[in-house]
C-alpha cells in the first residue's frame, strides 16, 4: 500500500437542547493510491459527478464512510466495487463542493 487516508463517518448527537449536532469518527488506513480511468470519469461525468482519485484496501478496512480526507483534501466517496473473489475493495473519491475540511 503506498498512502494513508482518513475515512471519515458522520455521525449525529444531540445536545442538551434536542438540537441534532454533526459529529465525525475518524479511521487512518492504509490504501494503493490510483488514477480513475478514462472510461470511469467519462461515465461518472454524464451523471454529474467530478471523480478524482480511486483507492484499493483491504474490504475489512471500509465501513460505508461517505467522506475520505487525502493530503489534507476532502472527498465524497461517490461509489465501491468489490472484484469477485477478492479481499480488496475500490472506493471511488470525487471533488465535491461542500465537503470541507
């Protein structure tokens, strides 16, 4: 594996008031750090999505986190593909307006 990343779970409580408050968990994994392939961006594209990076870990290492962090940058983890008879998953990263860090 050849990086870290944050994956990052939202998460809700409520306060003293009832008032619904975000809250994120945060879990370092190690990860292969990958372009997204042509036909990946085009057809990501033609639904609306800017997809950027994709990472390859262990399947273990993923518990359906919306938001991945990298270098410092946010992303919105816009899809996962698991290849059939293996231990490894894909988690595909886009550039997303309102994922901040």
């Amino acid at each position: 594996m050849d990086g870290v990343v944050k994956l990052i779970k939202e998460n809700y409580v409520q306060d003293e008031i009832g008032q619904m408050i975000p809250s994120e968990t945060e879990t370092e994994i190690y990860v292969e750090i990958l372009s997204v392939t042509r036909s990946e961006w085009a057809a990501a594209s033609r639904d609306g999505l800017n997809p950027a990076i994709m990472l390859r870990t262990q399947r273990i290492n993923y518990s359906g986190e919306r938001i991945a962090e990298l270098e410092g940058v946010r992303y919105g983890v816009y899809r996962t593909y698991t290849p059939p008879d293996s231990d490894l998953i894909e988690i595909y990263l886009e550039e997303k307006a309102g994922v901040t860090g």
